[in-house]
C-alpha cells in the first residue's frame, strides 16, 4: 500500500505491537499530507546568502510523495513516448451538440471523458499498456479491468483520482466522475481509496498551455498518455486543405512491458475512436 501511493514505509511511525506500521497509519499519513496547506504550519522566512533574497519553506508531504514516486518511476521504468496527432472535428461537433443540455444538468463536457471512453476500449485489445511487471516474481500482470488515473493539477500538488471500470460507462457518466474528483482534488478532501487501483493514467496540460510533452509514468503502471492543447489548423481531407480540430497525444510507456509496435497499434486505436467517436457506442 505504502509503495502504490509513492511514501518511504520507513518515515512512518506505527502504532501496531512494536511500532508495526498498519494500513490505519498509512491511511491516516495520507489524509494529513491532504490537508489544505492553511491547515499545517508553514514556516517560511526570506535570507540573503550573498545580496540575493530567498524564501526558506518545508516539503510538504504531498511535495515529498510526488518526489519520491516521480524518481521511482525513472528509476525503474524504462520510458519511451510516442507522438501522434488526431482530427477530431466530428468529435468536437458532438461535444458541442451536448454540451449546453449536459451542462444545465451540472456536467461539464470536455474532450477529456471522450479520451478516458477510447482508452478504456483500446486497452481491452492491447493488454500489454494495462498491465504491470513484477520482476521479484519474475511474472506479467496482466489486469482486466480498466481503471484509468485522471493527473489532476491542484494547490498542493498533482494527484491522480480514480475512474473506475471507465470501460462500463458512459461518455457522459465518464464527465460527471472527472467533475466530481477535480472538485474533492482542489478542496482537498480526496481519500485514499479514490487514489489507489489505477491501471492506467492519462495527463491533460493542453488546457494550460502546451502541444507535446514526456509523461512520466505513473509506476507501477506500463503508460500515461499525455493530451497535449486543441487547436484549429489545416489539415488534408480527400487531398483538399480545410480547416480541422487537431489534439496532439504523447503517450510514454515502460518499453520493458510494451514493445513499440504495440505501443503504436494502441495509438491508433486511441486516434480511431477519436476521430470517429461514434464507434465508441458499439
């Protein structure tokens, strides 16, 4: 448990026979590393080592966990990223078509729950990017249920909530869950079991700025797929320039577990149900 959620076991204190650390101490170690920063002390002071001013603050726990898994994750992942590009103007034509009627009902449709729908469909035919290698019982892992982590930016750092089973929901019902744990994200009242049992991760940075990028995988994942900023450029369709919907994906993946010829299959996969979503009802 400890090491899915990226802590150092030996920097906790246990309170079972002997200092035995429980599942009680670590879930307790992650709700205060949660808390709104307004909530802990915060020691900051500004110094001057030479003539320049500096500001002095602690880690927090949630800086150090994010720290601790990120180096994990290089460490022990053989990373690779691939680069793509979607036209997704049939998609955006849907989106806006729904958007209004889901929004008065208190969803908010973005391209996000289109992208967690093709990825839950394509992991289904590519079990390599779903799975997990566990080299102390030299064995794959090779999981059947597809929960994929949303990276959500927040005050206090990046955390990854969990869309369970997205491959059994639909598009809109995927939107309604993405609202939901962003909001518990940014009021920091997520808990430990909306974090844990992720088999996939995807990233989206395109809404803050930037088309590609290198995401680092969520260890002990195989992939994190990247959705990089939409934007309306020409494009070529029936050998004729028109305008389109570009969103450009980068999608890394631990290159002991997935080869590069699957990992480019499961990319189209991905680039196919996104420019036609309408296969995402069949």
């Amino acid at each position: 448990m400890a090491k899915e959620y990226g802590l150092e076991i030996n920097n906790l204190k246990g309170s079972g026979p002997g200092g035995r650390i429980t599942k009680e101490d670590i879930i307790k170690y992650t709700r205060e590393s949660s808390r709104p920063a307004e909530e802990k002390e915060t020691r900051v002071s500004v110094i001057s080592d030479s003539l320049e001013p500096v500001e002095i603050e602690p880690l927090s726990q949630t800086r150090k966990s994010i720290a601790r898994h990120m180096i994990e994750s290089k460490r022990n992942a053989a990373h690779m990223t691939l680069f793509e590009e979607v036209e997704i103007s049939e998609l955006e034509r849907i989106r806006l078509k729904y958007k209004e009627e889901l929004l008065s009902g208190g969803v908010k449709l973005t391209y996000l729950p289109f992208v967690v729908k093709a990825v839950a469909a394509s992991l289904a035919k590519f079990r390599s990017l779903n799975a997990e290698m566990d080299m102390e019982g030299e064995r794959m892992i090779y999981k059947r249920y597809y929960n994929i982590g949303i990276a959500t930016d927040t005050e206090r750092g990046l955390v990854v909530p969990v869309i369970r089973h997205a491959d059994k929901l639909t598009v809109t019902e995927i939107a309604a869950e993405i609202g939901a744990s962003a909001e518990k994200a940014r009021q920091g009242k997520l808990t430990f079991d909306d974090l844990k049992g992720g088999t996939f991760s995807i990233t989206s940075y395109g809404n803050i700025g930037g088309l590609f990028a290198v995401p680092v995988i969520n260890y002990p994942q195989a992939a994190i797929l990247g959705v990089g900023r939409v934007s309306k450029k020409p494009v070529v369709k029936d050998d004729q320039i028109v305008p389109g919907i570009v969103m450009p994906l980068s999608l890394s993946v631990d290159h002991r577990i997935a080869d590069g010829g699957e990992t480019a299959r499961f990319m189209n996969s991905v680039i196919s149900y996104l420019s036609d979503p309408v296969k995402l009802l069949f």
